[in-house]
C-alpha cells in the first residue's frame, strides 16, 4: 500500500526514466536483435505465417496509423542465434514525436485511448509466430483484463501479449542454432506475421485450454515441437471486463 502511494507521487516521466535505467543496466551484455537484416531470398523456408484481421472500434483510423508504423519497424528483423526480440527495443518509445497516433489501449483494466495504442495487436501477432517456431520466451505479459467479445477478438486467448513502454516488453529468445527472419505486413484491414530460416526446423503446434467462471476466463496454453512432450507457457487469469 505505502509503495503505491509514493509510486503515484512520483512523476510519470521520472517513473519512466528510473524504468528505463532498470532495464539498461538488466541488459547489459544481453543480445538484441536490431532493426535491418537480410533479404526474405536468403531465409527460404517457410516456418509460420499468421493472419488477423484488424477490428474496428474507437480510435480506429490511429490504431491503423500505430499498426502500421509498428509493423514497419519489426518488418524483416533477423534473430540470430542467441539474440533476443525485443518489441520495444525494436519498435522505440511511442511518441507523438515519432509518428504515433490515439489509439485505443487499456490501461489498469480501464479502456481508453493512449499513443500508440493498437500495438499490443502487433506484439500478440510477433508473440504468436515466435511460440510456432519454437522461441524461448524471455518475458510476456497478458492483459489485465479481456475486453473483448468473441465478435471482436482477433487473436485466441492467451495468445494475446501486452506492451506497456517501458515497464513491460515482449522478448523472445531464439534458442536455435540457424537466424530467424520476421516478417510484417498491414492490408487495409489485416496484419499478417511470417518467420523465415535458413533449414528447416521441428514444427510446433499450440494448445489452449480455456475455462470460463463467473468473472474471470482461465486460460493455459501449451506448446509441443516436433515429438516432444507438451510444454506449459503460460497459465493465466483474465477477470472480464464488463459490458460498456
């Protein structure tokens, strides 16, 4: 109690910065992946592609403008052995600035509008074709809350991965000994997420298991590469949000 209340004492901004301090100094010596890379020609097969559609609501025509912006960054991002895939590493600070728009967002299980809102649609996606080829993942946030209808949902529960700069990223490993390529592209309404590799790899395949109560949806995924046993990823609690 007493931390949150020097926690809201404190500015955003210095928040931000002792933030970012904290994950300069965690990741020092750690190995990012950088914007760039190489040709789609030199990575020709074809591990995952996955396809969303992106749903309308408030703020739509800025969350077009950040998915857009979003997927721009991360679009052909080679993850070498041993690197890691930093969303925000990659993407940088939302900003005005730096081209990002209102888009709607939900923040302390409160939706509303926030730059760079419509993000958390590119993380989950890069979240999704990261578990299909078998990266480690290093962190991985849910959501506070499920906002969504089925009618609205664009990715499966549990799949989701929320990106709040610059307390909470989505980083993925490549534990493989071959480069992986991303890639990202936005139609007029859909967001398509394709991995690329040198060789061939084990397929993996995902499995939810989602039950439901009064409240609150439980939601375990479990992934299993090539033969192997099943592998628990994540085992999360999302309480419903009510009906607007």
């Amino acid at each position: 109690m007493l931390r949150g209340i020097v926690r809201k004492m404190v500015p955003g901004s210095l928040r931000a910065s002792m933030a970012q301090a904290r994950r300069a100094r965690r990741d020092s010596g750690l190995l990012l992946a950088r914007r760039g890379g190489a040709p789609e020609a030199d990575f020709p097969h074809a591990l995952a592609e996955i396809v969303q559609e992106i749903k309308g609501g408030a703020f739509l025509e800025g969350k077009l403008a950040n998915i857009r912006l979003g997927a721009a960054r991360l679009d052909g991002v080679v993850v070498a052995p041993g690197e890691t895939f930093s969303f925000w590493a990659l993407v940088g600070r939302p900003s005005a600035a730096a081209g990002f728009q209102l888009g709607r967002s939900i923040r302390g299980g409160v939706a509303g509008g926030d730059i760079g809102g419509g993000l958390c649609q590119v993380s989950g996606i890069a979240y999704e074709a990261g578990l299909r080829v078998g990266l480690t993942v290093a962190e991985r946030h849910p959501h506070s809350r499920d906002l969504y209808t089925e009618a609205e949902r664009f990715t499966p529960l549990g799949l989701d991965a929320t990106v709040v700069w610059p307390y909470r990223d989505l980083r993925l490993r490549n534990p493989h000994a071959i480069p992986l390529r991303f890639g990202f592209t936005v139609g007029d309404r859909t967001l398509t997420a394709s991995v690329q590799a040198t060789a061939p790899l084990p397929p993996a395949t995902i499995e939810i298991e989602r039950t439901d109560q009064e409240g609150q949806r439980h939601v375990r995924v479990l992934r299993r590469i090539g033969d192997g046993g099943p592998e628990l990823i994540s085992d999360d609690i999302y309480p419903v949000m009510p009906p607007a």
